[in-house]
C-alpha cells in the first residue's frame, strides 16, 4: 500500500505542477494582450505629439511673421510720420516765407537746410516782390 500511496502523491503532485503551469500560461498569455495593448497606446499618444509638435512649430512660424509684419509696419508709420513732421515743417516755412520771415528764421525755427530756406523765402516772401 506504500506504493500506491507515493503513486498517489505523485500523481496529485503531477496535477498540482499541472494547474499551476497552466495558470502562469493564461496568465502570461494575458500579460503579453496588455502589453500589445500599451504599445498601441504609445504608438497613438506619439503620433498625437508629434501632431501637436508639428501645429505649435506652425503656430511659431506664423508668429514669427506676424512679427515681422509688425515690425514692418512700424518702420513704415515711422517714416510716415517723419514725413508728415515734414510736411508741417515745410508748410510752417511757407506760411512764415509769406510773413516776411528771413531766410536765417526758417532755418532756427522749420530746421531747413539754408538752400531750402533761400528757395521758400525766393518763392513765398510775398515783401520782396
């Protein structure tokens, strides 16, 4: 009866070794479904990033020539507005050319050349004529 005893525990030991080989299958089986699975989550989030990347570096470029623009721009307003500073300078000239003014007080007080106060005085000084 020894025998069948030892056999009898070998064979519940064989069946023990067998349910437990068999559970860590199933269990790495599903092991290795989420780890597909993560990959495939990484693979999206990625191509997703690099989407994101690839609008912001977009978005940066457009800013940077929007800034360019601006900057434009305000060169331009800039010599505008000198342009205008002197087209007041001219018409004070011209206006003060008609009053008599000499040719020494357009330069001091429009910041004319003395050539260009010599022609508005020629042109305008209405007392010389």
């Amino acid at each position: 009866m020894a025998v069948s005893l030892e056999i009898i525990l070998l064979i519940s030991l064989a069946v023990v070794l067998l349910v437990v080989f068999i559970a860590s299958r199933k269990q790495q089986g599903g092991l290795q479904c989420q780890l597909r699975q993560q990959r495939l989550e990484h693979d999206q989030l990625q191509a997703q990033f690099k989407l994101f990347l690839s609008g912001a570096q977009g978005v940066g470029d457009r800013l940077h020539q929007v800034e360019a623009n601006l900057s434009n721009s305000k060169n331009i307003a800039t010599q505008n507005n000198s342009a205008s500073n002197g087209d007041v300078s001219v018409r004070q000239a011209i206006e003060l050319a008609r009053k008599g003014a000499t040719v020494d007080e357009l330069v001091d007080l429009c910041g004319l050349s003395r050539g260009e106060a010599e022609l508005m005085s020629t042109i305008h000084n209405v007392g010389s004529r």
